[in-house]
C-alpha cells in the first residue's frame, strides 16, 4: 500500500464502509482499485503540480534544459524560418496575359523564346518565364501584349535594356565591359594551338635524334 | 616547359579565391538603377484611384514646377514607414504626385485614411506598366521630375527622415 513516491495515498474505500451518496453497485473491489492505482500513468499525483507551481511553465519560445525542449526550441525555429510579412503581397487578380498563352502559338512561341532570356526584378537569378513574382507576370503580360500586336522580339528586349541595362538581359551584347567573354575562347584555341605544335616540333627533334 | 611554369596553377588558384573572396565579403548591389535619369518621362495616362483625387497623365509634370512622382501601393510594407516622410515634404511645398502599383481603390483609401493623404494626384495601375516605363523594380520608389518633363533623379527604397533634405536638393537642382 505504501508507495515511496507518493506524498499523499488517495482515499481507497473499504467496501465494508461504502461513502455517502455512492450506490453499492458503483463501488469497485479493493484489488481492482489498487490495480488501476498502481498504473504507471496514474502515480504522479501531485509533485509535478507542486513544481509546476514553483517553476512555472516555460512558453514554446524560451530556450530551457532538457532534450524536450530543445527540440521544442528548435521546432519553434524552424517554424519561424517560413514566416512572412503580413500583407507584403497585392490582392489584385495577375495581369491578363501573365499566366495566360497567346492564341497564336507562333507569337507565343516568340514570345516564351524571349521570357526565357529576360531577367525578373524581384527573383534576380530567375527569368521572368520561371517567376512567379507579381512584377515577372505585369513583364509577361507586357512582353505577349507587344508581341501580340506584332512588336519584334528584339525591339521588346532593347525597350527593356533602354530602362534597365543590360542586366535585364540574359543574351550578353558585345560592349567594352563584355569583349572578353568572346574573345576568351579564340585566345584560348590560340594558345592551344601554339602550345600542340611546340610539343610537336620538340617530339620531331627528339625522334631525329634516335 | 621553364620551371617558372610550374607555379601557373598555384597563382590561377590564388587569383580565384581572391576573386570568390572578395565577392563573399562585398557582395554587389542589388539594387537596379533606372537608365533613364536624364531622360524624358514616358507618356502615360493612368485611371484615376480615388474619388477625391484627379487621374495622373504624363501632361501634367510638364508645367514648369519639379515634382515628386512616388510609385507606392496599400500592401507595401516601407510605404506605411514613407508616409509621415511624404507628409513632411507635402508640408515643405512639394507637389507628389502618386501612383498605386497593383491596388484596389477600397484598400488605397483605408491606406491613405490611416497613414494620411500627401498626394495632389493618384493614378492606378494594375499591371505595373509606369513600373517598366519609369526603370522602376519596386515599390516605394520616387522620381524626380523637372518641369519639363524630365526624369532628374531616382531614389530607390523609402525616404527615411533624414533623407529629406537631400531630397529637397534634388528639387532645387531640378529647377
């Protein structure tokens, strides 16, 4: 009956003196009650409320001891790397043409040709074919609406380079900063083809001499 | 091969990582310039957003005052911090003249009710054509405008308080 980590035994019925207002047929035997008393579940009466008391619960966000709240912590953190600004986004429908083809497949063929080499805004590294930015589908839209009403590509691509630069553009244009990118590869041929004979000619020499 | 060679692939290395390193430790800017300071502002004619203020036209920066033209909109966040900034300006004598990116009229009003109205115009445009027009990549950004039409200077981002001076500046050089 004693039980070590129990401050205060709860009252068990002896069933010759059953408690006021408990009909006979509700009480329970003697050994039926220590049984259940006797679950693991139901024998931490009330040192936890006591602690509970003296230290009071932490809440989700408070760095504490303890593996279980560690991984609390660290669940509250991960939860917290997915929020976002409230209301940081319109309301407004996208633009008409943003998500929508243009009904002639070779305009939108043109088009989509073109989206893929027109760098997005707001997701920098993206094109504009790829984003889902508000601002990648107001430049769709622009790009089918110019395309559709017969607007050459490359007229379109010089409009967006007239207000934004050359970064807008994916297709790199030949300037005074850019040279080296295509003149790289015929340097390199070049100096290739200098380097082979030399190894060649050196080859020719040794094989004269044996 | 000379020998002096033999150290090629160790200085290619080295000039790499500085190469890396020096774009670790001062990434670039990623904010985007308008090409189009010095230029004159593109026509456009844009609907009006709110009942008690007239529609924006391109006609209407081309008489003879240097104004602001601010791209704002009700569900940009900086817009709310820009607002007792504009005012400040409003109060100074500036004429701002505004337009709501992407922007229903119900939210514009609540927007301008809560945070105060510094605009003597509002244009609405739903599919951020004035954006592509201007060289602008986001909202809030403020341009400004001579007197004749011309885009003189870009200020990317909020004006913060202390900001306002130089914008002042920037008017004046306008003139």
């Amino acid at each position: 009956m004693a039980r070590p980590d129990c401050a205060q035994p709860p009252f068990i019925p002896s069933p010759s003196t059953p408690p006021v207002g408990v009909a006979q047929d509700k009480l329970q035997p003697l050994a039926e009650v220590e049984g259940r008393d006797r679950n693991p579940l139901r024998i931490r009466p009330s040192t936890s409320r006591q602690s509970r008391e003296v230290y009071p619960e932490r809440l989700p966000w408070q760095p504490a001891e303890g593996l279980g709240n560690s991984v609390r912590w660290l669940a509250f953190l991960l939860l917290a790397m997915f929020a976002v600004p409230a209301a940081a986004q319109d309301s407004l429908p996208p633009a008409p043409y943003a998500y929508r083809q243009l009904e002639d497949p070779a305009k939108e063929k043109a088009a989509q040709d073109l989206m893929l080499t027109l760098r997005c805004l707001t997701c920098q590294s993206q094109s504009i074919a790829d984003s889902d930015a508000a601002m990648a589908g107001d430049m769709r839209h622009q790009v089918r609406e110019r395309i559709a009403k017969g607007e050459d590509p490359e007229a379109i691509r010089a409009w967006l380079i007239e207000r934004y630069g050359d970064w807008v553009s994916y297709e790199p244009r030949v300037t005074t900063i850019t040279w080296p990118l295509f003149a790289a590869p015929i340097v390199l041929l070049l100096l290739a083809g200098v380097i082979v004979r030399k190894r060649f000619t050196r080859a020719k020499a040794q094989g004269d001499k044996i | 091969m000379k020998h002096w060679a033999i150290w090629l692939p160790l200085a290619l290395f080295g000039l790499l990582f500085a190469v890396f390193a020096s774009g670790l430790i001062a990434p670039g800017d990623r904010t985007i310039a308008s090409q189009m300071i010095g230029k004159p502002l593109p026509d456009f004619d844009l609907p009006q957003a709110v009942p008690d203020r007239p529609a924006l036209a391109r006609a209407d920066f081309t008489g003879g005052k240097p104004k602001l033209l601010n791209v704002f909109a009700s569900w940009c966040v900086p817009c709310i911090a820009e607002a007792p900034v504009l005012a400040q300006l409003a109060r100074a004598g500036v004429e701002i003249d505004g337009v709501a990116i992407r922007d229903r009229t119900p939210d514009v009003q609540q927007f301008l009710a809560r945070h105060g109205n510094p605009y003597t115009r509002i244009g609405r445009d739903d599919v951020s054509k004035i954006q592509f027009d201007l060289g602008s990549s986001g909202v809030p950004e403020t341009f400004v405008i001579n007197g004749k039409g011309i885009i003189t200077y870009q200020h990317i981002g909020e004006i913060r308080a202390d900001q306002v001076p130089m914008i002042l500046q920037k008017l004046k050089e306008a003139q």
